[in-house]
C-alpha cells in the first residue's frame, strides 16, 4: 500500500490535508473522491506523499477553436454513444455498433476519410485492457483535453452517462456563442466582398473606356485622382487575366487566413489594443475560462489539474497570473482571493465564487458566472452587429460613389464650361 495525500478546501476556504492508503494511483483517487465528499471538502489535489503537487499533462485549447472545427465530430459521437448507453449497452459494445454503422455508411468514400475515424482504434486499444480514457488521449486531434478529463473523472467515480450529458451541455453553450458570432460576422464579410467585386468591376470595365473618351478631350484637363484611376484602370483591362487571378488570390487569402491560428492570435492581440473591444474580447476568455473549470469540477476532477487544464483559454498575458494563483491555492488560499489578485475575477463572478465556496458549489457557481457574462457577450454582439452593417453599407456607398464621381468628373467640368 502507497500512502497518498488529499488537499481539498473547506466551506471557508481552508486547506486541509488527509491521509489516504491505496494500492494505485487510481485507487487513490477514487477513495479522495468518497472521502472529499464526507468530509464537505473540494478536491484540490491527490499526489503520493513527498511528490509535491501533481501536474496534468496541459490541455491544447485556445480562443480559436471558437472557430475551428475539426473533421471528427466530437458533439456527435458523444451524443450517440450517451443515446447507446443509456439504452443499456456495455461501453464497448456501443463503439463497437458506432463502427458497425460508420463502415455501413462509409461505403465508397476514400480510403484517407476511413483511416482517418478512430473507432477501430478505440476499440482495439479498450480491448488490450486500455482505459476508456487511455484511449481516447490517444488521439488527441479528435479528443480534447477537456473531453479526456471528463472521461478519466467519470471512470473513478462510475457517472459516465453523467459525465457525456455535462459534455454535451458545455459543448452547446460554447457553440451557441461560436454561432452567433459567425452569424453576427457573416453579413459584413458579404458586404465587404460583395463591394470589392462592384469595386472591381467599375475600375476594370468603366475607366477605360471613360479614358478612350477623355484622350480626345485634348483641352480638358483631368483632375489628379481621375487620372489615377483611369490609368489603373486601363492596366486592369490590358492585363485582365492576371487582374482577376490577383482579385481572387485576395479573395482567398483574405477568407483563409482568418482561420490560421497564428493570424487569429495577431488579430485577437491588436483588437485586445481598442478599449470598447479588448474589454469584451477578455469577457470572453474569462468566460470560457469560467464554464470549462465549473465542468471539469463537477465532473470530479481535482482543481488545480483542471486550472492547469484550462490555462491555455486565457491569454499569455494571464496565463503566469494563473500559475501564480494556482501557487497561492497550493498554500491554502482562497480560489477566490487568488484569482482577483490576478484579475481573473469580473466583479460577478467574483461574489459567485464567493459564495459557492461558502455552500460548497463552486462549481455550479462557476458555470452561472459563466452563464450570466455569455447572455451579455450576445447582446453586446447583437449591439455590435447592428452598429456595423450600416456603417460598412456607409463605407462601400461611399467608395463606390467616389468612383463614379471621378469617373464623370470631367463631364460635370466640361458641362460646365459650355455654360
């Protein structure tokens, strides 16, 4: 026998410490879990004794898989195996009738797409004596930290189903802020390219021809800009083939690199420089920060393995905050004392917290802080989107006509001077 020990936190956020004896590691959590919740305490670690504070793997989340989805499926395969288990069927024998289906469907799709699903390699690894969440941190492309955590919790504590509905439910919040800011982007990214393309056109097949007009008007002189613009775009028209393939080029790039992380991270930090939206942009770290720790800790998970798991949803610029509050709980400070310290607190979540660590429910505190600043991150969206389209509509008016404007210019002079 091992000798392990639990540091959990009191209703009054104290550290206390308890001796545990077990076999494993595994065994050693499942029996902090029962003594935890005999003694009215929240886990916050459970390491062998003289190991010091135990460090979980960290989990690779960040602000862009907001809007990054992967070619697994995650919410659907969680939904499908909850479906199969609550109908009574063995862990195993759902994924096995999960790949029973795929191959059925799968039938005449390439080779890559099937090589690709990882059932067969789920079920091959559970049937070696793999853990259920052995096997799925194998994968860690299709399987998120968060997910496995959930998972491993769940498998010492016997509330899988329990565990894949908590998923599902933090799964649908996340992607309900991801929908309606795609939603709230969608018409002013039409807008944008829908007037690049009128833009485009007007230079391309107007200019010329207005300067085939103005050449013999050897006594009408042009303004500057109409110049330039005649003379852009009588290149365009003589190189119309290349023209085109830089529109599109711009066009795709301009779409695609919005999707690569290092692009998003740029952008999040120059947007995080504006005041009235780097304030709403670290409301919706925090928030996610919020939700996904009140998950984790509901699910069983110790705290400062799902604050280690969570760091990554925060900015660089609070992550050593994090560390340092994970520090002050390890001596036996209150969660929250040491997170406002850092200023990981909103003013809301703040006396949330507060009082979940008085009754004991810092969990369920936790996702209702995250709750009440995701309805205001959709108003302020909602605010936002109504703002903007105008004004692009505004801008694109405005562009447009000034073209046209120096496009006819001349004539308005030369109407002119005939008067």
């Amino acid at each position: 026998m091992t000798k392990f020990v639990l540091l959990g936190l009191n209703a009054r956020g104290e550290l206390q410490q308890f001796d545990l004896l077990a076999a494993n590691r595994k065994d050693a959590q499942q029996e902090g879990v029962r003594c935890a919740r005999q003694a009215g305490v929240q886990v916050v670690d459970i390491c062998a004794a003289g190991a010091g504070t135990a460090r979980s793997p960290r989990a690779r989340i960040s602000l862009t898989s907001l809007f990054r989805r992967n070619r697994f499926d995650l919410s659907l395969f969680v939904y499908e195996l909850l479906a199969l288990l609550r109908a009574g069927l063995a862990l195993t024998e759902a994924l096995e009738t999960l790949d029973e289906r795929r191959r059925q469907n799968s039938a005449g799709t390439s080779v890559e797409e099937k090589g690709y699903y990882v059932l067969p390699e789920l079920i091959r690894l559970m049937q070696e004596g793999k853990s259920f969440s052995v096997a799925l941190a194998a994968h860690p492309d299709c399987f998120s930290g968060l997910f496995v955590a959930m998972v491993s919790a769940s498998e010492q504590t016997g509330g899988m189903t329990q565990a894949l509905e908590r998923y599902l439910q933090y799964d649908g919040q996340v992607s309900l802020v991801r929908q309606k800011l795609i939603a709230a982007s969608l018409y002013p990214a039409m807008l944008l390219i829908t007037g690049t393309v009128v833009a485009f056109f007007l230079i391309w097949f107007l200019a010329p021809r207005f300067g085939h007009v103005y050449e013999g008007m050897t006594h009408t002189e042009l303004p500057l800009l109409s110049r330039w613009l005649i003379s852009f775009g009588l290149f365009a028209s003589d190189h119309t083939t290349a023209s085109l393939a830089c529109l599109t080029v711009t066009l795709a790039a301009a779409a695609a690199l919005p999707m690569r992380p290092a692009v998003q991270q740029q952008c999040v930090a120059t947007l995080a420089r504006i005041e009235w939206i780097g304030g709403i942009l670290k409301l919706m770290q925090l928030t996610r920060f919020y939700r996904s720790l009140g998950m984790l800790l509901q699910g069983g998970v110790a705290l400062l393995p799902s604050l280690e798991m969570t760091r990554e949803l925060l900015p660089l610029t609070l992550q050593a905050g994090l560390t340092r509050s994970m520090l002050s709980i390890a001596q036996g400070k209150k969660m929250s004392q040491s997170l406002q310290h850092e200023n990981l607190m909103t003013s809301v979540a703040l006396r949330l917290l507060r009082a979940g660590e008085r009754n004991g429910q810092i969990a369920g505190m936790l996702e209702q802080a995250a709750l009440f600043h995701e309805r205001e991150i959709m108003q302020w969206v909602e605010r936002f989107a109504r703002l903007v389209e105008p004004v692009l509509m505004l801008v694109m008016g405005l562009g447009i006509g000034l073209i046209v404007v120096l496009l006819y210019l001349p004539i308005f002079d030369l109407a002119g001077s005939l008067q």
